[in-house]
C-alpha cells in the first residue's frame, strides 16, 4: 500500500506530536501530527514500516519543539469510510480469535490465544499467544491460515503484556497501571519492597501477571 507523503507538507509551520495505540493494540508509540484537534478516542490512518496502518490516538497533542526528532506521520483523521473498515478489522479479529483459540485447542497445543489484530489492508493477522514452553505451530499456522484465507503472523508475549493486553484489577481496586497508563514497564526489584517495609509475600509484592508488582517503584526513596 503507497504511503501518502503530503500529510508532511507545513511540517514548519505546524506539527504536534500525538501517543497512538496501532490497529488498537495496547502498545503506545509517539507519531507527528499536523492535523488540527485531535483528540484522545479518535480513529486516525497513520505511517507505518509495511504501508499505512490504523490506529486509535491515546493522548491530547503537544506542541513539537523545533529541531525535535521527527516521527512518523498522522496521514489523516479516519473518515467515514475508514472507520467502517475499522469496524470491519475489529469484528474479524474476534471471529480469528475464536478460530484460533478452537484450532489450539483441537490440535491440543499448549499456547493460550490472548488477541487477534488485522492490518488495515486486511492482507494479514497478527495472532499474540502465551506459553509456558516452545509449540510447534506448522500445522496451526497451516490450518488457521486455510480458515481465515489471508496471512498469519504469530506473537509470543509474556505474563506481563498478557495482562496489558486483557487488563485486570489490582489489590488497590484499580486497573492495572500497565493497562490504565503505563507505556513501559518500570525496573523493579525486591529491594524496593525492602526499602518499604513490605512483607516478601508473593501475594503482597506481586500483580495479577505474577511478577513483581510495577507500583512498588513509584514510592522508592532509593532509585536511580
């Protein structure tokens, strides 16, 4: 798919920087905008590596300082038509999920299936899965692709980005920080719920993902 480069044109004269999450996945990634009041919740087309790609804007746009990095482009606002695509992509990735997850199960692999996600070309899906040990996926990727007729592209995640990706409560009746704002995981360590005087219980210091909860290093007096 051609990328239409004019979205670059007045790049000078103005240009904000926006967060988006890519055909509605979790991860956020920064992007350059000149396109006028976007907002959080807004579908927008946008430049990506394999051709244009949609994606949903996930925070206000700031300024951009001159002689700041660029990133990659906002091609548009989605129109009337691309959000019917959209919606299309969406209600097929539940359909390859479930496809997906009856495939693993009826090939008895020991993979769960967390999401399913289609590029705006519809040309491929991205399957992201959790196991424990390694799967041999030849014949689900065979199977899987004869069912849904278009290319399949799996993504081994961790505990971690499984929670991202589904969500879940934490112990302080909120979501998950990783769900509800958090980009990147922050460097945690069993020091600093030493530093807090937390008890070493693993169901004390650790989140729903089973690791170490990502909140005991927002209140560490001794980080780096």
């Amino acid at each position: 798919m051609q990328i239409d480069r004019t979205a670059r044109t007045g790049y000078n004269n103005f240009m904000q920087t926006i967060n988006v999450k890519i055909c509605g996945m979790d991860q956020m990634s920064k992007f350059d905008t000149n396109i006028e009041k976007l907002k959080s919740g807004d579908y927008v087309i946008v430049e990506f590596e394999t051709g244009a790609e949609w994606a949903v804007v996930a925070s206000e746009p700031i300024n951009k300082k001159p002689g700041s990095k660029a990133n990659a482009m906002v091609l548009r606002k989605a129109d009337d038509k691309d959000e019917r695509q959209i919606a299309l992509l969406q209600k097929s990735a539940m359909y390859a999920k479930q496809k997906a997850t009856e495939l693993a199960e009826k090939l008895k692999l020991d993979m769960k299936i967390i999401s399913a996600h289609y590029s705006f070309d519809a040309s491929k899906v991205t399957i992201f899965f959790s196991a424990d040990g390694r799967v041999d996926f030849r014949e689900f990727v065979r199977m899987l692709a004869g069912t849904l007729r278009t290319r399949i592209d799996l993504h081994q995640i961790g505990s971690r980005d499984e929670v991202k990706i589904t969500g879940g409560l934490g112990p302080c009746g909120q979501e998950c920080c990783c769900k509800r704002f958090a980009n990147d995981y922050p460097e945690v360590s069993i020091k600093m719920a030493k530093n807090q005087n937390i008890a070493l219980n693993p169901d004390k210091i650790n989140g729903v993902c089973g690791r170490l909860k990502c909140c005991l290093s927002y209140e560490d007096d001794d980080k780096k």
